[in-house]
C-alpha cells in the first residue's frame, strides 16, 4: 500500500508519460542505451530519476520474489527462470520494471489488477 501510494503522489495517473518505458526510464529501473551506428548496447541502470520510489519499487520486487518460491502461476515461473538466468539483484530491478510498468497500464485505464489464473 505504501509503493501505491507513493507512485500515485508521485506520477497521478501516469499521462505525462506516454509510454510505460517512459516511467521506467524515469523511475531509473531500465539499462542505459550506448548506441553507435547499428549496434545497441546496455550497461547498468540509470539510477536517474526518484531514488525513493526506485528503492521501494526494488524493495517490493524483492518481497515478491521471496513469495514466488512454492508457486507456479505465470510470474512466479517467469521470476524463478529470471534469477536462475540473472542472479537475484538483477531479477529484482527487472521485476521492479514490470511491476512499474504494470502500475502505468492499471493507472492509464482506471482498473484493478486481475491476476490471470494459470
């Protein structure tokens, strides 16, 4: 309740981003981009934008992923196969990402998260 809150004083309903990356990008939760000619390269996260909504966005990205351990719904799997791939700390500033992202999309539509029932 406290991220939600936060994110919502913080962003409204989201519209002066116009894309759900563009709140990612401001959160500082997406890599940074080095570009040269046709070759695209990613290094670490930004770490730009509000330090306090990326920490309790992270925070909560990790809880989740202490939950996923004994289940088997879509996100748990996806979650589980990310830290296997990326190791924990970058598993949570990905899960973060989407978890911001999803928050976006909720906000721009004026809906409540249905989980999908696998």
């Amino acid at each position: 309740m406290l991220n939600a809150t936060a994110l919502y004083a913080a962003i409204g309903n989201g519209s002066q981003f116009a894309t759900p990356r563009a709140l990612s990008v401001w959160l500082g939760v997406t890599p940074k981009q080095y570009a040269s000619g046709e070759k695209s390269f990613y290094g670490g996260i930004t770490k730009r934008g509000n330090q306090y909504l990326r920490k309790q966005l992270i925070h909560g990205a990790r809880s989740v992923m202490y939950r996923t351990k004994n289940r088997d719904d879509k996100l748990s799997v996806w979650v589980k196969q990310l830290v296997e791939r990326r190791g924990k700390n970058k598993a949570a500033v990905a899960l973060a990402n989407r978890l911001a992202r999803l928050a976006w999309i909720l906000l721009q539509r004026n809906e409540n998260y249905q989980p999908v029932a696998s």
